[in-house]
C-alpha cells in the first residue's frame, strides 16, 4: 500500500526515529531545543499529507476556541501551580533554559515555527486517523501520550504530566473544529497570557 495514501506509516516511522534521536542524546546537556527544533524542521515533510477536513468548522470558531483552549491552559497551569512545585513559572523558566533556550529569537523559533509544525505532524499524520476510528477521548489520549514522550528524556514527572495534561486539552479543541490553527493558538496565546502575568 502505497506510503503517501497512510499518514500513520509515515508517523510512525519518524516518530520512532525521532525516539531513538532523543533517547540516544539524553545525557546530552541543553541540547533538547535544537534537537527538538531540527526534529520538528524535518517533519515538515508532514505537509504533504494535509488536506482540510471537510468537516472543519469556519476560521472564525476555530479561532475563539483556539484563544479559549489557551485560557484554559492558564487557568490549569495556576490551579496545578499550587500543588507541583515544578509547574510553577519560574521553575519552567529554569527548565526551558536547562533545555538549551537561552535568549528570546529562540522562544519566537518555538513559538512561530516549532508549535505550528508540532501541530501538523501530530494532528494531520496521527488524530486524524485515530479520529476516524476511536473515541475522541481515546484518540485525544493517544496523541496526547505520544506527544509527552518526546519529553520524556528530559524533564521531571510533574511537568509530563502537565503536558500530557495540556495536549489533552489541545486534543479535543482540534477534534472540535478540525482545523490546526485551534491548537496552534491554544499554545501559543497560553504561553504569551501565561509571560504577561509573570513579567
């Protein structure tokens, strides 16, 4: 069966390749934004798969659930911050640059070209298939495990499970409407509201 008709193969094989790159430089120190950031790069080659869900809602409501996926986010990050002391924002500061982001054209890297193309791989090669078979709990689950063991190698089990938690979130906002740019601004704008409440 040819390849280019089954995202999933294609998932599949660079999500495994991606797993045996991280895994083998994990005793590797503030290495995990590039790695991350060149590993992302490549499945670009994601795109070739795309094609708008004829289901997909209008820009318009893909957007407003987007900038409300993101305030969600915020409200789990502060109800969470008081019981993980790892989830606190000035704890992630230290971590994000234990990972090797050290100045802001790189978080406007991750936030411009990294979160977007985290998106498309994980939505258009592995939810959209998974949605057309599973529960969307059970889909949103999947993704949302995949997705957290890429940082599996290098942070504390407090801050996988706040990712695990907010891809979760990410997860049923895609299947809602259907179109990458809800995730995408989930992200994003949680991330933004979350460095203006803390400047």
């Amino acid at each position: 069966m040819n390849i280019i008709k089954k995202p999933v193969y294609g998932f599949l094989i660079l999500f495994t390749t991606f797993h045996i790159i991280l895994f083998g430089m994990r005793n590797e120190h503030q290495v995990f934004w590039h790695l991350y950031t060149g590993l992302m790069l490549f499945s670009s080659i994601g795109y070739i798969f795309y094609e708008r869900n004829i289901h997909s809602k209008r820009l318009l409501d893909a957007i407003i659930t987007g900038i409300l996926t993101s305030f969600v986010i915020v409200i789990l990050h502060t109800i969470l911050s008081f019981i993980m002391k790892d989830i606190t924002y000035f704890h992630l500061l230290k971590v994000i640059v234990g990972l090797g982001v050290y100045v802001k054209w790189q978080l406007i890297i991750s936030l411009m070209i990294s979160i977007p193309l985290q998106e498309l791989f994980f939505r258009n090669m592995l939810q959209n298939y998974l949605d057309d078979r599973f529960n969307q709990f059970v889909s949103a689950m999947i993704v949302s495990l995949c997705v957290t063991s890429l940082y599996m190698y290098f942070i504390s089990i407090e801050l996988l499970f706040f990712i695990f938690i907010t891809q979760f979130i990410l997860a049923l906002s895609y299947h809602n409407t259907k179109r990458l740019i809800t995730p995408i601004i989930g992200q994003i704008f949680a991330i933004i509201i979350l460095m203006l409440i803390y400047r």
